[in-house]
C-alpha cells in the first residue's frame, strides 16, 4: 500500500495503478472477463482470489478500489462486493453456522432486518437477538454461550441513533464473538470502528462514497485473514462480485469525499439548527446537535463532523406531511443518501418498521439525506414547503 498520509491524498493517489501499458495517468476501465493464464506450467488456483484469472475472482479495478479503500479506511485489507446489500449478506454468511446467535441493532437496514428476521433464522436456524444497542446494558443482557456476531448499526438508519463501538467491542471480545460495524451513514470520514475494536466494518459504496448517484456496490474492512474468508465465500463461491466499470466509478467517486462529507456535513448541522428552532417541527435528530440523545458519545466517537444524514418531524396529521412533501422543489422525495442531490423519504406511522423505532417516531416522520447543494437553497425550499403546510 502507498505510505501516504493525508486523507485527500490517500482518496486521489492510494491504489492507483502506475505501469499500464500505454503511460494512462488514471487507471483505465478494465473491461474483460478473462485473463490470459500461463502456459510455462505454473499451477492455476481456479478460485484463488489473489490474481486476477477470470472477474469473478478479481479484477484490476477491484484491486484499485480495495487499496485505496483499505487507505482511506486504515485497514489491512478491503473486499468490495455488488452491492451494500451483498457486503452485509457476505458478512453474515461467512461467518455464521446453522446454530449460532447473532445480537443485531434494532433499528437497521431494511435488508437487514429481513435478514436477521426471516430470512436467516427460517432457512438457516440461526438465533438472532434484535435490541437496542445505543443501550449497553440491553447488549449485555443478550449475550448467549453460542453468541458468534454482534453487528452494530452505527449512525443507525433512520433514527441516527449512536452506539459505542468500543465498549460493544469489549462486550464481543468478552463473548468471543466478532464485531462488524455498518458505518454507511458516517462514511469512513466520520468514523473509524476498526481503530474503536471492531473487527470488521462494512459501507454501501453506493452512498457517500460513491457520491454521485450512478453505481451500486458495497465494501468490508478488516484484517486479512477475515477479508480472504469473506472473498472466497461472497466473492467467487456466491459471485458477489463489483464489476470493473462500477468499481471505476466508486473510485473516481471517492477521489473527492473528504470534499464532500465536508460540505454535507456543513449543510446538515445548518438545517438541523434551522429545523430544531422552527415551532412547526417537532423533533430532529441529528448527531452533531446537543440535543440529541447520544450527542456526547457522538463527540466522543465521531471525527469533528456527523455526515449529511438527519431524521425529523413535522406537527401535523397525514394530510399536513403529504403537503410538505408535495410542496418541496429542490428537494426529492426518493431512496438512497449520500448523493451530490438533497433526498428525502417519508414514513407515515403506518410504516412495516417503524414499531423498532423510538417511540417518538410513531406518528411517521423523514429521513432527510443534505445534499451538496447552497445550503441557503435548502433551507428556503424547506421553509416555503412548511409555510404551505398550514401547521
């Protein structure tokens, strides 16, 4: 890996490819499904995943992106994976047998939630514990002799709640258990659990760092040995792969993160103020406010900024929020988060999840992903849509 020490250098230069055949400045799309094998004899590893002989097992873009990810992130080696979605799957089914227990944070992924839910205790009889892991104690109580995985949903999604990756990694080491982090929402700019204890930490590429809006993929952090485990399984046995032209995106996208999170996490704590003092709002919650319920484990854990992603309220009935909504212009009402465009989704109280949800989320509420757009812009969208409210 390049010993380079700046993050904005690290995100631009770590991982690149210097010796391409014709001098390219910027690695190219390496778009190919094969690679010539060698013919003097050598043994071939048709699944190894340490030489790039077919996509499946690996492929140059991939290889950029690891590096560069495993810089940016400060770990020793990275898999990147199709999809957040898969990086999180790769993880559980690497890792956990018929029999085993997970202890999973209540509030999470939609897809994880069917996961742990459904999908894995009905097909796979694994025992899985939902709790609230911003609750140390609830943590602590469901630990079991056969615990094998804690997965911590740090900012959580959608409620932005804060869990302390260090002291859930002495509570894992306790139980002999490992700990996986999904660190999508604080990006690897605001959050660093490898350096916290945890053992592995997944992002969905799709959102912060990738940053624009146009590649899907997911990625997993952490020593070697758990990373090679994870690309023999996910990777090449399952065929999880990235493919190079999405992988060439992702990195191109991640060349300006640091930027990014920046300004997205500048334009969240402005609307975030704006929003707590308006008298039609009635709750926000974002990390960077005092008034949020972790806001002091969120110093403490998080780098000096919270990231773009905010979760709030307005007075109101059905009725009033569907105004809102509909009387946004900049602003878009669709998934996803951590794009250039500011986003915003809606759950009305009538929402499949939201019983996991602190109770003050019941009445419905929005997630808002701040975009990189004039914050000044923003809020003036924010402000004409409440104004036609008639709250």
């Amino acid at each position: 890996m390049d010993d380079y020490k700046g993050i904005l250098t690290k995100c631009i230069h770590a991982g690149n490819k210097k010796n391409d055949t014709y001098d390219a400045l910027h690695t190219p799309i390496y778009m190919t499904s094969n690679y010539r094998l060698p013919t003097d004899g050598t043994p071939v590893d048709w699944s190894g995943i340490h030489t790039n002989i077919y996509t499946r097992n690996g492929n140059v873009n991939q290889f950029v992106l690891q590096d560069k990810l495993s810089a940016v992130e400060g770990a020793e080696d990275c898999v990147v994976l199709g999809s957040g979605v898969a990086a999180l799957s790769g993880v559980f089914l690497t890792f956990l047998d018929s029999g085993d227990h997970v202890i999973c944070s209540k509030v999470c992924y939609s897809a994880v939630n069917i996961l742990f839910r459904k999908l894995l205790p009905d097909k796979y009889h694994i025992e899985v514990d939902m709790v609230d892991t911003t609750d140390l104690n609830e943590v602590k109580k469901a630990i079991k002799p056969n615990t094998k995985l804690i997965h911590v949903e740090t900012p959580g999604n959608p409620t932005t709640g804060i869990s302390d990756i260090a002291e859930i990694s002495k509570i894992a080491k306790g139980a002999d258990a490992l700990l996986s982090v999904d660190g999508t929402f604080a990006s690897p700019l605001c959050q660093k659990p490898l350096e916290l204890g945890a053992d592995l930490v997944i992002h969905s590429m799709t959102k912060y760092i990738n940053g624009h809006g146009d590649s899907l993929g997911g990625c997993v952090l952490g020593k070697t040995q758990l990373i090679d485990m994870i690309k023999e399984q996910a990777m090449v046995n399952i065929g999880g792969i990235l493919s190079p032209f999405n992988a060439w995106l992702i990195s191109r996208g991640l060349t300006t993160l640091p930027l990014r999170v920046k300004q997205h996490s500048e334009n969240a704590m402005k609307i975030a103020e704006f929003l707590e003092q308006d008298k039609r709002v009635r709750f926000v919650h974002y990390p960077g406010l005092k008034s949020h319920p972790q806001h002091e484990l969120a110093e403490k854990q998080m780098l000096g900024s919270y990231a773009g992603m905010l979760s709030f309220d307005i007075k109101g009935g059905e009725q009033e929020h569907l105004k809102f909504l509909n009387s946004l212009k900049l602003i878009s009402h669709a998934v996803s988060l951590g794009d250039a465009e500011s986003l915003i989704v809606y759950t009305d109280k009538y929402g499949e999840k939201i019983k996991y949800y602190p109770e003050i989320y019941a009445e419905g509420f929005f997630r808002f992903s701040v975009g990189l757009e004039d914050a000044e812009d923003i809020l003036n969208d924010l402000k004409q849509a409440l104004d036609k409210c008639g709250i």
